[in-house]
C-alpha cells in the first residue's frame, strides 16, 4: 500500500518539466472495476517501471493494484506534480478546478467530446481552458490518448501500445514523439522501435487546450534526452511561438521533423472533425516552418524515415546521392523516383570516376552504379565503390540497394559497405531488397553499427529526398534587411496600378517607362517622351479588372490614334461603369512579348510574410504551376526554387527559343519579398504577368497590385 505523504512541494517547475518527469502521481476515476479508465491508466503507470509516489482518486475508498484510494482532493497533499485524469468528460471540469486549487502542476484529461463533436463541445473545451489557465494547471489534452517518458520508465497511455526502445545508458539521446493523435504517436514509436531507434518521450496532444506542440518542442530543446523532435501537428494555435520552439530547437541541435496534414479540402475537413479545429494554410504552415528550420515531410513513413535518419547523421546533406546496386532494372527505377522526387544523382567527380572504374575493372562507371554479378565472387567491390563516393565531394548522402541472399551473405555486403563508409559522416542508408524479415546476424551488425535500412529502394529514396531537400533549406542564408524605402503615399485598400508600380519601382523593380495623364495633352506628351508604340490603362483603385470594361487599349501607334484612343476609353468607362472618377490614364511603351511569370506576397496576420513565383497564363490557372517561398529568400535561394517549376523547361530553351533570364525574375521576386517585409502597411502583392526576356535582357512588371491594411499587423 502507498503511504500519503503529505508534504507540500513549492510547484518551481515547468507544467511540461511536471508532466514529463513527475515526482508524484495522482491517478483519478480509480475503482475495483475492470476495464474501466481509471484502473487501466493506474495499472499502466504501475507496470511501467515508474519509481515515484503514485497516489489514487475514486467513488469508493479501497485499495486497488496496493494503491489506496481516497475520495477527496481534501485528502491528498497539495502540490502533486501530475494528476491523470480517468474519468468521463462530465466530470473532467471539475477535476480540473480541483486540481487547480490543490497545486497540481499538470493534467492529462483523456476524454473526449469537445470541440470535435460541435459547437456545444467546444464551449465546454473553452471553459475547460479558462479553468485551466486560472488553476495554474498544464493540461494536456482533451481527447489524448496520454504519454511516455522512457526517462522516468513512466507509461500513462489509456491503452496498451507496442514495446519500444526507451533512452539509457549507452543509448545516445532519442526522438521525442509529438502527436495529436494516438494513432499515430502509436504507429511512430512502433516503427521507429522496430528499428532499435531510442524514444525519450510519447506524447499526445489532442485538442491542445493547453500544453501544445509549441510548448513540448521548446522543452526538448533542452531536454538532454532527446536528440529528434517528431512533430505531427494537424493545427496550430499559436505561429508565432510555434515557429520560435522550432527555431529555439534548431539553435539548441536538435532537428524538428515536421508532418502537417490539410493539403487537400478533405483532409483539412477530416482535421476539423478530429479536433474541432480548423488545420492551417498547409502551404503556408510548411513553407514557414521549413523557413524556421524544420525538416517538412509529406507522409508518415517519410516522418519516421527522416527522424531515424537525422537522429543517426546529425549533419543533413546539401549534395546529391549516389547509388550502388547489382542491378540494372534498379538503376533504372532510381533513375525515375530521383526524377520524381528532385533529388540529384551526380556524376562522380572525374578523377574519382576514373578511380573507380579502375578499381572495378570497368571502362566507365555512372550513378546510379551497378556493380553487377561479379559481386557474388567479389564482395569486396563494395568497399571499393562506397570508398570512392563518400571521398567524392559532390555526394552528400549514399544509398546501397541489394537483393537478400540469406543469412552469412546479407550481413557479409553489409559489412564490406560499412568499411568503405568507415569514418564518414555522409547518411547511409542499405536497402535489403525483401518484405522478409532480415536475417539475424544481418540484424545484430545493423543494430551494432546503427545502420538505417530499408526493404525499399524508392522508400530509401524518398527519405533521402526530403533529407536533402532539408539540407538544402538549412543552408540559406536571409535576403538584404529590411527599411531604407521611400515608397508614395499610400491609402487603405487596393492600390491602382500606377501607384502599385512606383512601389515597385521604390524597390528596384524594373517597369516600363510611362506616367499617369489626366488630360489627352498629358498624355502626348509622355508618349512623345517615351516613343511609340505605347498602351492606355484606365486607372482606379476600384477598377482591379480593367479588360473587362474596355480599360486597356494596347499597340497604339501614333498621335492621331492616342487621342482616338482617350476618346474611346473613357466612353467606354462611362458606359460600363457609369459615376466612376479615374485618377486618370496609365501610358506606358508598348513591352516586348517573353515568357509571362507571375510573382507575389502575402503577409498572413498570424504567420507573417511568403512569396509565391510561377509560370503565368494556364500554367498558374490550370496547372497551378507555382512555388510558395519564405519572403526573406536570398536571391539565389529564388532562382534555385523558379527551376524546380514544373514547366521550368519553358525558361531554358524550349523547341528553339532562347533561355530566360531567370536571375532578373528572382531579382525581382526578392524585391516583392523585401517590400513586404519592409512595410507592415502591405498586405499582398501580386505582379502579373512579369514578362522574362533572354537571358541577359531582364524582366519587365507589366501589371501590378499593391494591398495595404490602415494599421501595422
């Protein structure tokens, strides 16, 4: 039987630090019954190996798995670390008052039937935060299905789990699982168990009315146990301190894999029905995120991929993959999953190349490498190879795919692989090339050497892209700071293009040369200045579509047909739009055909600033042919994502045409970048088209929409 001990313990610690690493636990909804919350969660956190004083809440006084069970908070001592709490949702409000006035640092509410189930559930959840907050209480939760930390030997799932690797002695820090949903906490720890991959800590958010995945990430990132945060977050309260927890994790060297469903209409409705919870822009979340330095990954088996990965190489690579295999067909399925994926499979170095086709008696050698069937009788060869390419520098991570040949045979190639990579410290990954289990000594030598492999080449592959992409990402640097602009005077609301342009052109962005007329002799004079042929553009604030109404007159030759053309325009105005009042014409020269792009900004309230570059016209409509970029994107950063558009091949050259200059397009999508940085006042741009010319001749902002908002966000 567990003695009270009533001594008060001054509550100094963190509600995470208190529900993480608990020196007293008090289990609520305890009974002799079985199968009941409460009983399961006392007896999980007994069976766990928990060393610490476990307390007991009930109906009825008794004793239940040698844990007394009292009936009143009034019988326990205040200042209990952590209370979890094993009862219906009726009941959970006034448990969390409770453990509010008795001290309790932090609450674990299992239960469900709040914000996921409606409106009426989600004033219930506001009202289970309001008294959260006011008790001083961490909760997590509700609709969770509760935690582990393998420091503590600690369990408080509702329900059984697999066994998985905990953090020790020997073992190296581990991942720390985030997760709202049990399901996936569950298959996360089971995965990345089955892989002998250490788990400091389990833990389930739920709705998140409390501890959230900002707070967790933050603690971790000086928890001395964890080395990985895997991090599936379906909606998130709070970016700003949520983009700080990742950046605080980053700076502290600990690696934030992030997973954030809701990229489709369905998915972002299924969030809602989970939570009761709307899930963010996904493109704006992740683009963000990936910005803040987090891996982002698309999928759950890319989520424990990568945090296997990260946690075994702690340096993500910037260079391509190289592959050695003892197939040709395999070479040929990497060939297009690498295509697919983006991720670069160089050409060894030439001296290195050389080297190696030496060494394998072949005239030539490629990547992917196929070592063929000499490798039966020769083994060898694959130390020979993976030397080689972890010596060559434009490799920054290796992949080696072969088929099982059974025991003594699979662990013999894996170990001639990891004597080539001896020293290295570029990520490995084996592919043993079977959905059987591996041999046993295949097993214990991976175990030995913490080896990543997988049963799948293009499972590898995937992994490996977004480990890539993730270096890649952690490697840019910031565009220019930001002031030192001298925009026009600018009004609340849509701004008419003649002003959106100067705001552009404040930033060096180029424009055609022109000017804003408000009488015919105006207007002759800028076209005289400027040349012929020149373009007419109706212009207001209020007139965001001007084509529509007969607002833009184009290829307008001469004087007589400039005056013809004033004539025309502003009847045509009055008829469609009758009572508008023009701030007056935009004369522009007559811009040269190219390749049309669209660049844009938008400054989220919540999240702050992204840029969004594309191919214009039915690439941007139809085929929605865009990238969505952190606005602080360096210039080269820019270009680098404007060649990974999937019609990129239009701005290469495309059946006789000449390069674009894409260097000028991301000059001056690092302006808009820059622009709305710079002003809080902006709120969106959007420059479209921005017409790119040969390579070397720039870019041109044809059109031009600046949004600003009366007050800084």
């Amino acid at each position: 039987m567990t003695t009270l001990d009533r001594t008060t313990e001054a509550p100094a610690r963190s509600a995470a630090e208190r529900l993480l690493h608990p020196r007293t636990i008090l289990v609520t909804g305890v009974s002799e019954r079985a199968g009941t919350l409460g009983r399961r969660v006392l007896g999980k956190v007994l069976r766990s190996g928990y060393a610490g004083q476990v307390l007991a809440l009930g109906r009825t006084a008794t004793t239940v798995d040698g844990v007394e069970v009292v009936t009143g908070f009034d019988q326990l001592p205040d200042g209990i670390d952590l209370a979890l709490l094993g009862v219906p949702a009726a009941g959970v409000a006034d448990a969390v008052r409770e453990c509010g006035a008795h001290g309790i640092g932090a609450v674990v509410c299992y239960a469900s039937g709040y914000a996921e189930r409606g409106e009426d559930g989600a004033r219930e959840q506001a009202e289970l935060a309001r008294l959260a907050e006011a008790g001083g209480v961490g909760l997590v939760g509700p609709n969770c299905f509760g935690f582990a930390s393998t420091p503590d030997h600690l369990s408080a799932m509702m329900a059984d789990i697999p066994d998985f690797p905990g953090v020790g002695p020997g073992t190296g820090p581990g991942v720390a699982v985030i997760a709202q949903s049990g399901s996936i906490a569950c298959y996360l720890v089971s995965t990345l168990g089955s892989r002998n991959v250490p788990i400091s800590y389990a833990v389930t958010t739920g709705n998140e009315v409390g501890l959230d995945s900002a707070d967790l990430t933050d603690y971790f990132a000086a928890d001395e146990h964890t080395g990985i945060v895997a991090l599936y977050a379906e909606q998130i309260h709070d970016p700003e301190r949520f983009l700080a927890a990742i950046r605080t994790a980053v700076a502290a060297g600990k690696a934030v894999v992030l997973m954030h469903p809701g990229r489709s209409t369905r998915a972002q409705a299924a969030v809602a029905s989970h939570t009761g919870a709307m899930a963010g822009d996904h493109a704006m979340v992740t683009t963000l995120a990936r910005r803040a330095g987090a891996a982002v990954v698309d999928s759950l088996e890319e989520l424990a991929d990568v945090s296997e990965l990260l946690l075994r190489h702690h340096v993500p690579p910037t260079g391509g993959t190289a592959m050695i295999t003892g197939s040709g067909a395999i070479c040929a399925i990497t060939n297009d999953a690498a295509e697919a994926l983006g991720l670069d499979l160089p050409a060894l170095t030439p001296g290195i190349g050389r080297e190696l086709a030496g060494a394998l008696n072949f005239t030539d050698v490629t990547n992917p490498l196929d070592v063929g069937t000499q490798l039966i009788n020769e083994p060898e060869l694959l130390r020979m190879a993976a030397k080689r390419m972890v010596d060559d520098p434009e490799i920054g991570s290796i992949l080696v795919s072969l088929p099982s040949s059974g025991p003594g045979h699979d662990a013999a190639w894996l170990a001639q692989v990891l004597d080539g990579v001896d020293g290295s410290t570029k990520p490995l990954i084996y592919a043993l090339q079977s959905e059987e289990a591996p041999p046993q000594d295949f097993r214990r030598l991976s175990r030995e050497r913490r080896v990543v492999y997988h049963n799948s080449p293009e499972r590898a592959l995937r992994a490996l892209a977004r480990l890539t992409e993730h270096g890649r990402s952690r490697a840019v640097g910031a565009t220019r700071p930001t002031g030192g602009l001298v925009l026009p005077e600018l009004v609340p609301g849509p701004q008419p293009e003649w002003v959106g342009k100067r705001v552009l052109a404040a930033a060096g962005v180029p424009v055609p040369d022109g000017g804003l007329a408000t009488s015919v002799d105006e207007a002759l004079e800028i076209a005289a200045r400027i040349g012929y042929p020149v373009v007419a553009k109706a212009q207001a604030a209020t007139l965001a579509h001007k084509s529509d109404v007969g607002g833009v007159l184009l290829d307008i030759r001469d004087e007589g047909a400039l005056r013809a053309a004033w004539r025309r325009l502003h009847e045509t105005i009055g008829a469609k739009r009758p009572g508008l009042t023009l701030d007056g014409v935009l004369v522009e020269q007559l811009s040269r055909p190219g390749v049309e792009m669209v660049i844009g900004a938008r400054r989220d309230p919540r999240w702050g600033a992204v840029l969004l570059v594309g191919l214009g016209g039915v690439h941007v409509e139809v085929l929605n042919d865009v990238r969505l970029l952190a606005a602080d994107l360096p210039q080269d950063a820019i270009a680098a994502e404007i060649e990974r558009l999937k019609g990129a091949r239009l701005l290469r050259g495309f059946r006789g045409t000449e390069p674009v200059d894409v260097e000028a397009v991301a000059a001056v999508a690092a302006a808009v970048g820059w622009l709305v940085r710079a002003d809080p006042r902006i709120t969106e741009i959007d420059v479209n088209p921005v017409v790119a010319y040969p390579q070397g001749n720039g870019a041109l902002a044809l059109d031009a929409l600046v949004v600003t908002t009366e007050q800084e966000q």
